[in-house]
C-alpha cells in the first residue's frame, strides 16, 4: 500500500486517543477518531491542537450501521477500541465497505465471529482482531520464542497490568477496560493439556512466583492465549496464560465472584468496580513467558521478561497500560500497510514474525530500557 492509509478510529476513550496519538508522529496516516461522546471528542480535538496533531474528529453513533457504511467506505482500515460486544456489528459493516478492520478484543466468541466474517473478505482486506498486548503483543512473543527450538513442550505466558502504589484490600487499580477485565474473571480459560485443547476455569491454576525480589500470584483468565490453543495444538504439550497480580488479589476476587456470585450479576459488579475502585495513570506492565523444549538434542529453556513503563509522546503522557496495548495494534497496522503481512483474509498474531514486530517504529517501545 504506497499511499497515505486512511484510518478511522471507533472510541475517543484512553486507549483510542493513545492509538490516535502514536500513528500521528508519522504523516503517511490520515486519522479520524470517532465516537458517540461529544464532550470527549472536544476534549481530545483541544489536546490535539495544542501539540499540532492533524486528527480529525467525527461524532457517530455506532449502533447506526447505514452511517457506519457511509464513514468506512471513506477509508482503508476500521480501528475498534470499543468494548467487545460492538464488535462483530462493525466487522460485518467493514465486510460490506470493503475496508480492513483491527481490534483490541479478548473475547473469544468475537474473535470466533469475526473469523468467519473473515471468509468473504475482498482483495486487500483483512480482518485481524486481538491485536493488543494479551491477546496480541504476548501470542508474537510466544510463537517468536517457541520458533527457537526444535521441538516443544511447555509454554507459558503471564502477564498483568498492575498500580505502581497499590493501596486497597485488592491491591489493584482500573487501568483499562472494566467490561474486558470482568469478562476475563468470568469465562473459561483455554489451554492445551497432553497435547489437546482443554478449557479450565477462570481464577483457578494459582500459582506464585518472583521477579526482581517482588513475589506475585498468577492464575487463569479468559482470552489471553488469543489463537495460539489453535496453531499449536499436537506440537506442544503444554499451553496456558495467566494473570499476574499481587498476591492477595485473586482470593478477594474470587469472594465477589463466587461466594457473592457477581459472576452471574454483572453489570452490578462493573458498577461497584467503577464507583469504588479508582483509575490510575500511575501503573506498570509486566511481561513474562518461557518456553521448554529441545534445541537439537538439549533440553532448554528460553524466556522473556520485562516490566514496561508509561511514556511520553507529543507531550502527552501515557500510561503503561495503554502503551503497551496501543502499540500492539498500531504495529500489526503498520506492518499490514507495509505488506509485511497478508492482505487478505482473517490474520492472527501468529502471522507477525517476533524480530519484524520489535524493529517496527511503534514495536521498539517493547525493546526500550
């Protein structure tokens, strides 16, 4: 694709600016954000300004599918950083207006939507959804590692978006998506087991481990392992992804699930989450995965960590959270455009290769000290 890539971004929120921002130091992208929020449209249109950001605002309602049509046939590609239950809606207006489409996803039965939407794609359109940091970033780093042996058996990959200075019970602050994080606690886990495709349950498998002199817990959540389950089913034995939090954490959150069952009354729980659990900028973001298997005839282990930071672009600071996550999306963009990857059909994690994604402008950020 050698002209300027027209994008239109659905969601004016966090992560939506983040995305806006980053794709914007670079003038080979034209970008419209949009959103049903107009006092968060103006807000954003101001901060924009300010640094000399060319971003174009749009005030749509997205439950609005003919408007919808209209403003992507406009473009090249859709960007969804909207909850995941809009999702499969705007997949299918994409289809019709010829235009790729990207999303942040963790919800499987999206993704699994999305996949077939994917079927009828036309030349030069993709659908790649999960292109965050789990699912995303972490599914590249994995698949990029597991490449480094000659046969496998185990693959783990943990991650978690934690406050710098917890102070509550659940030492734990809102940092992303309340919907993506109770959608986690909620639904099954995928993993592989003896070489099979297994589903386990949500908070369950806690285990405990320490880096750089601070001990953490992990345990199962849904969507994190992306489409991996998939490709590496009967090539490895073993496959999970788990959250890490501060220990504590899951035994207070497995009371308001299970024992107060806010499991089955969702919508109450995300209104306690958002009443009295506070946001924080202040956050960190940390990356573990190793992999276990035979390099020729050795027996060796291959890992990966880091903590990830917040950071500053044109004079906007972001959060660690919402780098981490925006980058992920905004180098599967750039990659896509750059004809590094397909460009047709429904595309995975998988198809990034690791060393491509952290040589990319916007992958660096994943290399940085």
């Amino acid at each position: 694709m050698k002209h300027n890539m027209k994008l239109l971004i659905l969601g004016s929120g966090n992560i939506g600016s983040t995305i806006a921002t980053l794709l914007s130091q670079y003038d080979d992208y034209e970008i419209t954000i949009a959103s049903h929020n107009e006092k968060s449209l103006k807000k954003l249109k101001k901060s924009f300004k300010k640094v000399h950001v060319a971003i174009t605002t749009l005030l749509i309602d997205v439950s609005d599918s003919k408007l919808l049509k209209k403003e992507f046939t406009k473009v090249d590609v859709v960007v969804s950083a909207l909850s995941y239950y809009y999702n499969i809606e705007i997949a299918k207006v994409a289809l019709k207006a010829e235009c790729s489409y990207f999303d942040l996803t963790e919800d499987r039965a999206t993704t699994s939507a999305i996949k077939k939407i994917a079927n009828d794609a036309t030349k030069g359109q993709v659908f790649m959804p999960q292109c965050g940091l789990a699912p995303g970033f972490i599914g590249i780093l994995a698949y990029g590692l597991s490449h480094k042996l000659t046969k496998l058996k185990s693959l783990k990959m943990r991650v978690g978006a934690l406050p710098l200075y917890p102070t509550n019970q659940l030492k734990y602050n809102l940092s992303w998506s309340t919907d993506g994080l109770i959608n986690e606690y909620c639904n099954p886990s995928e993993v592989i087991l003896d070489g099979k495709k297994q589903e386990v349950m949500p908070l369950e498998g806690l285990e405990y481990f320490n880096f750089e002199g601070v001990e953490y817990e992990t345990f199962n959540t849904s969507g994190g392992l992306g489409t991996l389950c998939d490709t590496l089913e009967g090539k490895i034995d073993e496959l999970s992804y788990k959250t890490i939090r501060y220990k504590g954490h899951r035994f207070l959150i497995d009371f308001l699930l299970n024992d107060l069952n806010l499991k089955n009354r969702r919508a109450m729980l995300k209104e306690i989450f958002e009443a009295e659990i506070p946001m924080t900028q202040q956050d960190v973001v940390l990356v573990f995965c190793s992999v276990i298997g035979y390099k020729n005839s050795k027996f060796s282990q291959i890992s990966y960590a880091k903590k990830l930071y917040g950071k500053t672009v044109l004079n906007q600071t972001f959060s660690a959270i919402e780098m981490t996550t925006a980058v992920g999306i905004c180098t599967a963009i750039d990659l896509f455009k750059t004809e590094v990857l397909p460009q047709q059909g429904f595309l995975t994690q998988e198809d990034i290769n690791l060393d491509i994604f952290l040589k990319n402008r916007f992958g660096v950020y994943y290399e940085e000290k």
